[in-house]
C-alpha cells in the first residue's frame, strides 16, 4: 500500500510540475515573464543588472519629474517599494536636509546649490562605475558646480526666461526689464525662486546674477519691490496650469513648462529676454548616509538608460542631457524626437546658449539672498 501511495504522490507532483512549466507567462514581479505597468509599457529589461538587497528606496524629488512608468517598472523589477516625496524650490529641499534626521537616498539639487550641499556635508561622492556615464552628452558633465562629477549626474537642464500668450498680449516682453509694464499688472505668473526672480532683476541693471556687492542688491531689491505687487502668481509646482487656463497672459517659466503649455494653446510663446537668459541644470544626488544605495544605484542605472529616460521627452520636455534616450527617441519614438527638435524651447539655439547666464553659489552672501526674497515676498 505505502509503494502504490508514494507512486501516485510521485505521479501527482509531476503532473503539477508540467501544468506549471505550461502554465504561460509569469506573474508581474514575480523574477519572470515580461514587467508591463498599469498604462499596458512593457518594461525594458535593465543594461545592468544590479544586486539589490534594500526593500525600499527614498525619494525627494522636484514636483511633475518622475514619469510613473519608471517607479511601476523599477518595483516590479528589483521588488522594491519606492518612496516619494517632492519640493518646490531648492532652497525648501535644503532646509529639510540640512535640518538632519533625513532618510532619503536621492535628490535632484540645481547647480548653484551643490557647491554649498558639498560644503555642508549633505552629499557623498558617487560611485561612477555603478553608473552610464557614457549615456550623457559632455556638455553636461564637468560643469563648475561638481568638477568631475563627483557628487552628482545630470538630469534635466533648461532656462528660465519669459512666456506670453500671443492672443491676449498686445505688447509681448522682449526683456526682463519689459515685465516692469504697469500694463502687466495683475497677468503675470512668475516662478517661486528666489535666485531667478532677483537674478533677472540683477541682469535688468546691468549687474552679474551671481553678485555679492551689498549695494548692488540692495538696488536690486528697490526695484524688485516695486515688481512683486503686479505679479498675480507664483507657482513652481506647475505654472503652466494658470497659463493654459487663461488666468495668467505671461510671465517667467521653466523651458519645459512652456513647451508643455504651448502643445495645449499655440498661441504660448516662449522669448529669451535680451539680457540674455537665466541657464540651470537639475542633477541627482545621493545625500550622505542614504539608508538604501544599492537600490539608488539601480535606478539611477535603470532609469537613466535609453529606453526608458525617451519618457521625458513625452512627460517633461526641458532640455535632455542624455544623448542616449536622444538615440532611442530618434530610432523609436520619431513624433517625440522631432518636436524635441524641432522647438527653439526644448532644442534651444545656440547664441540664446551663449548669451545665458548660470546662477551660481554665492557663499557668505547667501543669506542677504534670502533676506531679500523675504522682505519683498512679505510686501506681497
């Protein structure tokens, strides 16, 4: 009796074996079959398989820059669950890092920023090999904010100059001095930056945007002043929203801000003002003591390789640093690949390039930044 039993049994689990080998596809997540996310993409399989041990990744990222895809795809690949949380300005990303007790394994500081992040303390040098350096465009790497790229890899880059709608603005802005116009009082929306804001003012004197001369800014400041009551909004969540809606006629937006608002009204113009625009770039950054850098490793690798960075092309159009989702978009996705290059927004001519200005750290003198913003942002 026990022979014939343990015969079946054997029989029994190598039926089941069969109907499993047969059974088609693996579960999502589950370390086979294909990855595909709730909108139907099929994820790509990462270009280096990373080892993983963490179960969670943190996060602290600037608000409308992640493309969705890229968290369902990163969980269902290496099984870990992702964090996010977002801020609206530099300055707010700071504060809450340098205020300690931070869990977060990857940030996204603007250049002028990193400098004084590296001073602090509140980031730790990358491991390059673990990353696709070879992905960037050169014009992005080395930059005098991280010689090298020690502590940081691009992301997105872009400028900060004036937007208007064609069919309500009867004397479009030329410059940054033009937003002076009494007649905008009221339409305008700018950016909720305080290095913008007063670096545009800076450049309407005649002065560097990265000056440290207290009489100059506190001429700057005068003039400001005289601004901020004519300004009906600031908005670095998501300016092109009052844009789009018709509640604002012009202002200073983000490059990717204003393709994204001119693909909905065509009548949205993008100017680069005669002082010559204001040129950032967004980078990643590991903070120190990250709690999870084996899985920021993976997603920085994952996230940044080809076939998946194309996404932000279709999400964020600023300015893409990644000559190899430029390549995959150009093969693959040629209706994005084209109006990438085909708008001076996102493709920005090369004398607006020159004539740019970067805001830079301003060590000692940063607190007298902060002052200002305060004082002319309390008179609102």
């Amino acid at each position: 009796m026990k022979d014939n039993l343990w015969k079946l049994l054997a029989v029994f689990v190598l039926a089941s074996l069969l109907l499993a080998a047969c059974g088609g596809g693996a579960a999502q997540g589950d370390g086979g079959g294909e990855k595909v996310t709730a909108s139907g993409f099929v994820c790509p399989e990462p270009q280096t398989q990373m080892e993983v041990t963490s179960k969670e990744l943190n996060l602290f990222v600037w608000t409308e820059y992640i493309p969705t895809e890229w968290k369902e795809c990163f969980s269902l690949i290496y099984d870990v669950s992702i964090n996010h949380d977002e801020y609206s300005s530099n300055e707010e990303m700071y504060a809450k890092l340098s205020a300690g007790g931070s869990t977060y394994d990857l940030v996204q500081p603007t250049d002028y920023i990193v400098g004084l992040m590296i001073r602090q303390g509140l980031l730790q040098k990358l491991d390059k090999s673990k990353l696709p350096m070879s992905d960037f465009d050169p014009n992005y790497l080395d930059l005098p904010f991280d010689p090298g790229n020690e502590y940081t890899i691009p992301y997105q880059a872009g400028a900060d100059a004036l937007v208007y709608n064609a069919d309500t603005v009867e004397n479009p802005p030329a410059a940054y001095a033009d937003l002076w116009n009494p007649d905008y009082a009221g339409r305008m929306v700018f950016l909720d930056d305080s290095r913008v804001v007063i670096g545009m003012t800076l450049l309407t004197l005649g002065y560097d945007v990265n000056t440290t001369d207290p009489a100059q800014l506190e001429e700057a400041k005068n003039k400001l002043a005289e601004l901020i009551p004519n300004v009906k909004l600031f908005d670095s969540d998501s300016p092109k929203t009052a844009l789009i809606a018709g509640d604002v006629d012009l202002g200073i937006t983000w490059t990717g801000e204003a393709f994204l608002a001119q693909q909905e009204n065509p009548a949205i113009t993008f100017v680069y003002p005669t002082e010559g625009t204001i040129l950032w770039q967004d980078n990643w950054a590991m903070p120190t003591g990250a709690p999870h850098a084996d899985a920021a490793y993976a997603w920085l690798s994952y996230t940044m390789q080809g076939d998946m960075f194309w996404m932000m092309l279709r999400d964020f159009p600023y300015i893409n640093p990644n000559k190899a989702a430029l390549d995959y978009a150009k093969a693959n996705q040629t209706d994005l690949y084209d109006a990438y290059m085909g708008s001076t927004i996102t493709n920005m001519p090369q004398d607006a390039i020159a004539a740019g200005h970067r805001i830079e750290d301003v060590g000692e003198a940063t607190p007298l930044y902060d002052q200002i913003w305060t004082e002319v942002k309390g008179s609102e």
